[in-house]
C-alpha cells in the first residue's frame, strides 16, 4: 500500500466519519424541537421521553416517504400510458405484473392526471397523501377544488375521509352556503403567490388550516351574536322587575328555600337596564324610593289604625 493510497483511504473514512456525525447531530436537533403535549410525558423518564420524541420524527419520516413513493409510482404509471398504444396499456394492467389491482392503478392515473400531478396537487404534503385510499382520491381528483380544500383541511386536522364521505360532498355542493364559499376564496388567495398572504411556499398548508380554524371561530361568535340579539330584544320588552319589591322579595325567598336555581341574576338585571336606556344607578334609585313609598304606605296605614282603633 503506497502512502499516497493510505493517505486518500484515511481522507475517506474521515469524511465518512464527518458526515456521519452531522446525520447524528441533524437528527438530534429534529428530536430536540418535537413538543409534546403535558399528559403524553408526564412520569416518563429521560430515556423514555427520548424514545417518545424519536418515533414521532421516524414515523413522520416513514409516512413523508411513503407519499413521496405513492406520488412517484403515479407519475410513472401516467408516463407510460402516455407512451403506449391503448391496446398496450389495457393489457399492460390486466397482465398481473403490478403489485396493485388494475382498479388501483387506474384510479391512481386518474387521481395524479386530474389533480396530484397538477400545481393544485403539488401542495398536497406527501404524509397527506400517504394517508389517503386510491378511491378517495380519485373521487376528491373528481370533485371541485372547493371539496378537496375541505377535505384536506379534515384530514390534516386528524380526521378521516372515505369515498362515501366525498360523495356526500359533492351532493350537498348545490347548497352550499356563502360562508363556506368565502372560505374556499380566502384559501386560493392563500395559494396565490401574487395576493403575499403567505412569506414561504412552505408555509401554504399551514396557513390553509389556520384559516378554516379562524374562519369557523368567526362565524361561532357571529352565530352567538345573532343569538344575543334576539334575547336582547326579548329583555327590551320583557317587564321590568323591581328586586325591592316585598311580594317579588318573598317570591325569591321561597324560591331559595325551595332550593330552584331559577334565580333572578344580577347580570340580568343590569342588562335590561341597559336594553331599557337605564343604567344600573338610575334603577337602583327607582327600587329604594319604591322601597320607602312601601314602608310609607305601610306606616300611613298603621297611623290610621291607631287612629280609628274600631274602623
């Protein structure tokens, strides 16, 4: 072995050695940056919360790949058809070569022409599409991109989508609302670079599933807005209640005694106040004065009686 020969063998393993090491401290920054939720990690020990970190990096990694290998296997698949007589082709699936059933295969042509091999389709994140049947896809490959923003925003939150489900879809298209439909222009102008509602490419899905989370809070409040404003005009003419009363006093003290949570609550009470153009001052004066004309009313009474002792 000439020292030249040593010296390039040494050079190799070093670098071999360097590259080595950088995998290992790649990793390990991955591992480091995975949170975990409280309760997944609470008693475990050092190792075991490694461990823990570890396997959410390998399985993302495993289902990132297996897309990329699903999305790879299309686009072979629709090159070759592309290249091939008809005849060619038909006899091609139904010759048993393929580890797939000619329905898969032609459902996943279908699926990467329509749809996964279209500039729509390349921001579907490959574990997305790993965990997609051939069937759904083709139906969503079918359906508007409309549905399809729906149904990836289901599946990125953790939900599951069937063929069945994509059907009952695109049968309600014809009533879908125009909440849903102002959803689904938002989420393009998401997608379009030229709108810079998003800084990296990368950050499309993301944004996408923020959004629909957004949009469904906003329509929540707007819903519970609606709902007040029928109750506030309800309490606007609803009659007032006057706590000082004596006979409401006692009402509400049975009430207590009979242990009913149907209590009179003071929010209540200074929100129709408030739908009667009062304030809670204002009416707190109204319910002492009408308090001291109850005790007035009451002791010119009991003069009277002392004055006419036989009437």
């Amino acid at each position: 072995m000439t020292a030249l020969y040593a010296k390039r063998r040494l050079n190799k393993a070093e670098d071999s050695q360097v590259t080595e090491s950088s995998l290992i401290a790649s990793r390990e920054a991955l591992v480091d940056q995975v949170k975990l939720p409280t309760d997944c990690v609470t008693g475990l020990s050092p190792m075991e919360l490694s461990l823990m970190k570890s396997t959410v990096i390998d399985v993302n990694e495993a289902l990132t790949t297996s897309g990329n290998a699903f999305r790879s296997a299309m686009a072979d698949l629709v090159t070759l058809k592309t290249n091939i007589g008809k005849g060619n082709w038909r006899a091609f699936l139904k010759s048993g070569v393929l580890n797939i059933s000619e329905k898969r295969a032609e459902e996943w042509v279908n699926s990467y022409t329509k749809w996964i091999g279209t500039d729509e389709g390349s921001l579907v994140q490959d574990h997305v599409l790993a965990s997609m049947s051939s069937r759904t896809m083709s139906k969503l490959a079918g359906a508007t991109s409309e549905i399809r923003n729906e149904a990836l925003g289901i599946i990125m939150g953790g939900g599951k989508i069937t063929e069945a489900d994509v059907t009952k879809m695109v049968s309600k298209k014809s009533i879908r609302t125009l909440e849903q439909k102002a959803l689904t222009e938002t989420l393009k102008d998401i997608g379009n670079e030229e709108k810079k509602l998003v800084k990296k490419a990368s950050d499309v899905d993301e944004c996408k599933q923020e959004m629909r989370s957004e949009a469904e809070a906003y329509q929540k409040i707007v819903s519970i807005g609606q709902r007040l404003e029928k109750l506030w005009e309800e309490l606007r003419k609803a009659q007032l209640v006057n706590p000082e009363n004596e006979l409401v006093a006692a009402y509400e003290s049975h009430l207590k005694s009979q242990g009913s949570k149907n209590i009179l609550n003071k929010r209540v009470l200074d929100l129709m106040y408030m739908t009667k153009g009062l304030d809670a001052s204002a009416w707190n004066e109204i319910a002492v004065n009408a308090k001291k004309k109850t005790l007035q009313d009451a002791g010119d009474q009991e003069f009277m009686k002392l004055q006419n002792p036989n009437g």
